[in-house]
C-alpha cells in the first residue's frame, strides 16, 4: 500500500484478519499476544512450548499472518461480545496476564504530603534565591550592578 493509497482510502484496511485480532484482544483489555496464546491453548489444549511462541510471535507481529485457530477464537470473543455474553474480566482470559506489584506505591495521603512538601521547599528555595541575587541595571545580560557602571567620561 502506497502513501496515496492511504491517503485516498483511510479506512481501508490491509490486514482485516488481524484486525479482527486486536479488536478482540482490545475487548478482552489484553494483549494481541496474550490472546494468541489463549487461542492455542483453546485449540491445542495446552499451553505454547518456547519454540512454538517464538513462530507464532514472529508470523503474526512481524508478517500480519495469522493463524486459523487464533481467528476462530478471535472470531468467537467477537460473537459473544455481539450477543452480550462476554465478560472481559473472567480470570480464564488474564491468566497470562503479568501480576501488578504495588509494594513500592504510596498512599494518596502521603502522596499529597510529598507533592505540598516539595511544593513548599521550591517556593522558599525560588525566594531565598532571588533575595540573594544582585541588583542588575538592566533586564538582560550579562548582569552588571548600577555600582560597576562607570559614569560617562567627560571629554
């Protein structure tokens, strides 16, 4: 597809059964990825092995092929999303998900604690900063002090 192509026909789309790919991933809120190993886990009843992971990635990623139990399965979250019947947050389709670790996470209260601490010490650094800076005489530098301008000579 050429850039004219493009732009004469935006909506055009050159990879549909990918594209039926990523909606359905976009409905289930995971990964293009994610749901193709659902898929082969659906299909095959097993998860990928490393090898398989590694074909599947770099033919649908890197090729835009994909795979005809994954656009059946694509095609089935599609189906029952139309009938109202699907619920993207059944644990079946997150279970490759990667777990969220909040340990490190501060409290919305201790979090605004911070930010008005760190708000306060940069308005009295600003303060301190500008009560100590010299009187220029004028707004652009360098800046040179009323004291060291030399009167005009007198010829």
């Amino acid at each position: 597809m050429n850039l004219l192509d493009v732009l004469l026909n935006p909506d055009r789309d050159e990879f549909p059964n990918r594209t039926i790919v990523v909606n359905a991933a976009n409905l289930l809120e995971i990964g293009e990825f994610q749901l193709l190993q659902l898929a082969f886990a659906h299909w095959h009843g097993r998860d990928m092995r490393a090898e398989e992971a590694s074909a599947v990635f770099d033919s649908f990623m890197v090729r835009s092929e994909v795979p005809g139990w994954a656009l059946l399965y694509a095609r089935k979250i599609l189906q029952l999303d139309q009938d109202s019947r699907l619920d993207g947050n059944d644990p079946g389709y997150h279970r490759f998900d990667v777990a969220k670790n909040y340990s490190g996470r501060m409290s919305p209260r201790a979090s605004f604690f911070a930010a008005t601490v760190f708000l306060a010490a940069s308005l009295v650094g600003a303060l301190t900063l500008a009560s100590q800076t010299a009187e220029c005489a004028g707004q652009f530098p360098p800046c040179v002090t009323s004291d060291e301008i030399a009167a005009p000579r007198a010829k």
